[in-house]
C-alpha cells in the first residue's frame, strides 16, 4: 500500500468514525500532516495511534459538555448538549 492509499484509507476510517471522536481529523487534519504522522507505521498501527489521542479528545469534550449542561441547569435553563 502506498502512503496515498494510506491517507485515502485513513481518511475513509474517519468519515466512517466521525462521530467516534475521528471528526478532529476529517475537520483539521491535512493529507501532508497525515502523511507526516504515519511515517513508516502500517495502516493498523497509525489507526490505532490516532484513536488513541481522538479518544482522549473525544472524553475531554464530553466532559466540558456535561460541566456546561450542569451549569445551564443550575440557571433553570434546558440541558444545551445532548451528551
């Protein structure tokens, strides 16, 4: 596989995943920074890399979104996010 199929791969990874945290890279990330991430890793591992750090994003969100909800509910307005 080459580096383009990789990052065409990646990418079809990210769509599929979108709302599984993978939304940071289809939104943000360029084909040069995906070429530049994967270096020499197999499709697998950069997949697995990634999720690893969308994740991370993903939970930290999902926690600022609850804090915000607590603190509209708290001023008797409706929840903003549905989380």
């Amino acid at each position: 596989m080459t580096k383009e199929e990789m990052v065409k791969a990646i990418r079809a990874h990210a769509r599929e995943n979108y709302n599984n945290g993978w939304d940071v890279l289809v939104e943000c990330y360029s084909d040069q920074e995906i070429l530049s991430d994967i270096g020499d890793k197999t499709l697998e591992k950069a997949i697995l890399d990634y999720d690893k750090i969308f994740q991370v994003i993903k939970e930290r969100n999902e926690e600022f979104m609850m804090e915000a909800n607590s603190h509209y509910v708290a001023a008797g307005l409706p929840p903003f996010w549905d989380v």
